[in-house]
C-alpha cells in the first residue's frame, strides 16, 4: 500500500538537524537572573525540558530568558531568528492575566497562521488537564521561512507540546514554510 503524502513528507524530514531558538517569557524569573542563556542559570525546569527534548531528537538550541515585555519579546525573537534560528519556541505568557502578552507580542509578526497547532494543544491539553485546558492561548505560525511556537510556560506544556507535535512535525513544518 502506497504511503499518505503526508507520511512521505514526514519521512522525508526524518533526521534532518535545525537550529530552533527557545524564549522563556517570565518576568519574575527575569527579575531574579536577568538576560540568562541557560536554564541551569535560572532554574527553568521548562527550559530544560524543551532543551532536552530537542537536544535529543539532534537539533543545535539557543535559549534566552526575557521579561513579559512585548518590545523585548518582538526583537529577542527577531534577533534570534536573524542569528540562524530555523525556528523558535516562545515558552510562557500565553495565559489569561495582564502580564501574558506572548501572544500579543508574536502573532502579530506571523506572515502565516498554524491554527491546527493550537487547536492541538488544547485538545491533547484537555486529556490531561480538562476544561482547564480553554486558558490557553497557544499559537503557531510562520515568521518569513522560519516556524514559530508560542507554548504556555509550564514543565507540563512543555513536554506535551514538545514531544507530541512540535517534534513528530517540525521538519515537515519547515519544508511546507520553505518550498
């Protein structure tokens, strides 16, 4: 039986190694370590997920830590997309409060919109969360040829949205967003 071109797509990707950007969005952590580089410098048991995750499927990783600042978001996100990322994960500040302005900080820079991702999220968020899950506002889309992800900013988002869809897709999401 012939594969779906979707499967074609997906093996095809298999084993390639991007560069993907990681951005944690907390002010309160930000306010205790500054700019950090690493999640050991910070205590970030997110961050440290998400580094290993994609560590351990063979991608190269830059992390940064960054207030809840839409201005800071916008250009830490640029910067790191200009220095060679091939995609970003913008973890945190995807919430309900005031201070959540990931989504308004990123999406507006989104050339193309991945509604599936959040749609997703929140649905695989809801097997383990329930209705709770309806307070997410994760978000997905394209920033010229590169994927970005915007993940709320718990250990457990993080590793739901690290191995169950950014993983199993990203090289099929950035041969789509590079053709």
């Amino acid at each position: 039986m012939e594969k779906a071109s979707h499967e074609k797509h997906q093996e095809k990707s298999k084993g390639q190694s991007y560069k993907v950007a990681v951005i944690i969005a907390s002010t309160s952590r930000h306010q205790q370590y500054g700019d950090s580089d690493s999640p050991e410098k910070c205590g970030d048991e997110s961050g440290r997920i998400i580094l290993d995750y994609l560590s351990g499927a063979g991608h190269k990783t830059a992390y940064r830590l960054l207030p809840d600042d839409v201005e800071r978001l916008k250009s830490g996100l640029q910067e790191m997309l200009d220095e060679g990322a091939d995609a970003a994960i913008v973890c945190g500040g995807t919430g309900l409060t005031r201070a959540d302005v990931t989504i308004e900080a990123i999406t507006p820079l989104f050339g193309k919109v991945i509604p599936g991702f959040g749609e997703l999220f929140r649905l695989k968020s809801y097997e383990e969360v329930g209705t709770a899950s309806v307070l997410s506002r994760a978000a997905a889309g394209t920033i010229g040829d590169k994927a970005v992800f915007c993940i709320p900013g718990s250990p457990n988002a993080a590793r739901l949205a690290l191995s169950q869809i950014i993983l199993p897709e990203l090289g099929h999401i950035i041969s789509h967003i590079r053709k």
